[in-house]
C-alpha cells in the first residue's frame, strides 16, 4: 500500500533518529556505572529525574505545539536534541562530563521528545487517512523493533572499539539528519486557530486529559499505558547495574540481551494487521496485551553468565513480540478517537502523565533496590505486571465518529490540514 512521498520522508527520518537512539541504548547508564562510578540509586534517579523535570516542563507544550505548523516544531526539536546529546561527548573529550550534564541532558532531550511526539502524532494524522493509520503505525512499530535489534549490539560493538561515547555521537548525527528529512517534505502543515487575543489560558493545559478521561476507551487505555510503561521502564536502570555492575556482562552482551529479542516486535508489527484481519481488533488487543504482562516476571530468574543471558533473550523476546502487536492497535484506536484539533494536546497529555510515572516508578524502584537488590526489585514489578491487563477495554469499541475529524483528506490528498507520529 503506497503511503504517499510525504509519509515515506516522515518514516525515513523516523527511521534514522530512532536507529540512532537504539545504538545509544544505555550509554548514559553505561556512563554512569563504568565512567562515574554511580550507585544504583543514582543510576535511577539519573534516569527518573530526567523523565519528571522534562515532563512537567512540557505541560504547557501541548496548546503550544497544536496553535504551531507541525514541521517546524519537528525540525526545532530535532536540533535542540542534536545539541544536547552532542555536547556529552565533547565534555567526555575535555575531562568535564559529569553527573549534572548527563541529568542536563536527560532533562532536554526528554522534553523535546515530548514536543516532538506531539508534533509528530497530529501530523502523521492529517498525512495519513484514517483507514490506513494501522498500516502506517505498523511500519513505524516494525522499523521500531529492527532498529532495536540491530542497534544495542552495534552500540555494544562500537562502545568496546572506540570508547563509551561514540554511541551518543552517533545518536547526535542521527537526529540532525532526520531534521533534513522533515525539511524535504513538501505535504503541507497544520496549526489549530488561536484564541482572538493569542494567550495560552490555563484551562488549555488540562484539555488533553479532560479529553482522555471523558472517553472511556481511551481512559482504559491511558491508564494501561501509563502502569505497563511505568512498570517496565522502572527496572531497566536495574537491569543495567544487574547486568553490567553486579554479573560484569560486557558491553555487547548487554546489547545483545535487549537487541535479539526485537526481532520478535517486527515480526509482531507485521503480523497485526494480518491479525487483526481475521481476528478483529479488540480481541488481538486483549491477547497481546494479557501476554505482554506474563513475561517480565521471569527477569526474577536472571542469573549471571550464558544462563542468565538467555534468560534476559528469552524473557525480553515474548515481551516484544506481544508489543509489537499491541501497539500499533493502541497508537491506531488513540489516533482515530481523537479529533484533529485536539492530537497534540492529547498526545502530549499521554507522554507527560507516562514520563512522570515512569520517573516516580523509576525512583521508588530505586530505593527498593537499595533496601532489598536490583533483582528483587525487578521481581515485584513482575508481579505487578501481572493485574495491568485488567485496564484493559472489556469490550469491542464502537468506531469513533468519523465527523469529529473535519478536514481528513481523502486517500492520495496532498491538500488540507497535516499533522505526526510518535
């Protein structure tokens, strides 16, 4: 199914900053650990800190990104981030990185990611019509999981030839080159109409939930989202003193725990829509979203050396695949109940109330580790894994009104309002 230019430039520069994060995948850990020295603890908060100051600063990001042409916004975001990341390895070269610019940069980053997510979600809306979203989002989903199987080894490998920076470079590169994609794409723009007098009022910053928390499917969601995110980003700054610190994997193990296991989420990507063909929607939803909450609990089994290894293959492997069904189904069902007007509030409400409940998360896990250890810790995130299915939708949603989204071109459209994706 052909997309159009527009979308293939959109998923290209998609493809390239996000090849560039996977082979960044656990630098800053890395650097933490092996650079600096931190403790668990810090480990954590280096990454929930981040993810709570970048959050809430984004807040008011929402309104501001809808009343904004969506490209724009993209472009700015991708070298702010371009900055940001660059400037780890340029302090590593001098001798003056340290603990405060690795939280610095958490901070930025993770805000333009918010602003960009947003940006980028509305876009892919207005690009895309509706009846082809699922096919788009599973071509982001699938390019997602490939990136993430090819880049931790790659960053593991270039981490043990040129040192623990290169892989944060490389990410730098990689988002001043998906800017230059954004910038070739000829499909147009969008930007909701401002208040007569051009003020942000305070009860915009609230519509994006008000929005959520009225539809119930969406709230289901939302809530299942944000405690399965939650759960599951909590243990991964103990999964990097666990592995790296306490069984002292190298690098590329460490890479290769979390990278060969994405073969499972593109092959998951590809099969939702198939899935859902002779399925239906709502029950491949349930499905992979109830087998996606069994697996972590078998992290509690890791162990040091190739058995632990393994395990971490195996346990990450079902987790993915069952995302890399689940989430072009829940990106799909967000986008087509959210009317235009309203995306980037809406997908901006999301990352922040998700960021902040994985840096809560994050932090709680944090000491837990501290009083008990890294793996018992990761135990009970398990286990509570275990009841977030329940949020889940109980039964098949009825479509969302297609006359909530006024000005949705027709397929092969090149005209209209445009917005994004992730």
């Amino acid at each position: 199914m052909k997309l159009g230019t527009g979308f293939g430039l959109l998923w290209s520069a998609y493809a390239v900053s996000t090849y560039g994060t996977w082979i960044a995948f656990g630098a800053f850990p890395l650097l933490a650990v092996r650079v600096l020295d931190a403790p668990a603890f810090a480990v954590s908060l280096l990454e929930a800190a981040g993810l709570a100051v970048a959050a809430l600063a984004a807040v008011p990001l929402g309104p501001w990104v809808e009343h904004r042409a969506k490209r724009p916004v993209m472009i700015t975001m991708d070298l702010l981030r371009f900055l940001a990341m660059a400037s780890v390895p340029l302090a590593y070269l001098l001798g003056l990185l340290s603990y405060g610019q690795l939280l610095l940069v958490s901070v930025v980053t993770g805000t333009a990611n918010i602003a960009f997510t947003a940006a980028s979600g509305a876009y892919l809306k207005h690009l895309v019509h509706r009846d082809h979203l699922l096919v788009a989002n599973a071509r982001f989903e699938g390019t997602s999981w490939v990136a993430t199987a090819a880049g931790p080894p790659l960053g593991g490998a270039l981490v043990g030839l040129f040192g623990p920076v290169v892989t944060v470079a490389a990410d730098a590169v990689s988002y001043l080159l998906s800017a230059l994609g954004i910038l070739r794409i000829r499909a147009g723009d969008v930007a909701a109409p401002r208040a007569r007098d051009g003020r942000l009022r305070a009860a915009e910053l609230l519509d994006g939930w008000r929005f959520i928390l009225r539809d119930a499917v969406l709230r289901r969601l939302f809530f299942n989202s944000v405690a399965v995110g939650g759960l599951i980003m909590a243990t991964l700054p103990l999964l990097a003193v666990l592995l790296l610190g306490e069984y002292h994997f190298p690098a590329w193990q460490y890479g290769l725990a979390f990278g060969l296991p994405a073969v499972g989420g593109f092959a998951g990507a590809r099969l939702s829509s198939r899935l859902v063909t002779r399925y239906g929607r709502h029950r491949v939803m349930v499905v992979s979203g109830w087998l996606r909450s069994l697996s972590p609990l078998g992290l509690a089994f890791t162990r040091p050396g190739l058995a632990g290894l393994l395990t971490v293959i195996a346990v990450e492997g079902l987790l993915i695949t069952c995302m890399g069904v689940f989430n072009p189904l829940y990106a799909t069902e967000r986008l087509q109940r959210t009317p235009a007007e309203r995306a980037a509030r809406v997908l901006t409400a999301w990352s922040v109330s998700g960021k902040l409940a994985q840096a809560a998360l994050m932090v709680v896990w944090g000491v837990l580790a501290t009083l008990t250890s890294a793996l018992a810790a990761i135990a009970v995130s398990g286990v509570l894994l275990l009841a977030t299915p329940l949020l889940l939708p109980r039964r098949e949603p009825q479509a969302a009104s297609r006359s909530s989204e006024p000005g949705s071109p027709r397929p092969g459209s090149s005209t209209g309002r445009r917005i994004s994706w992730r």
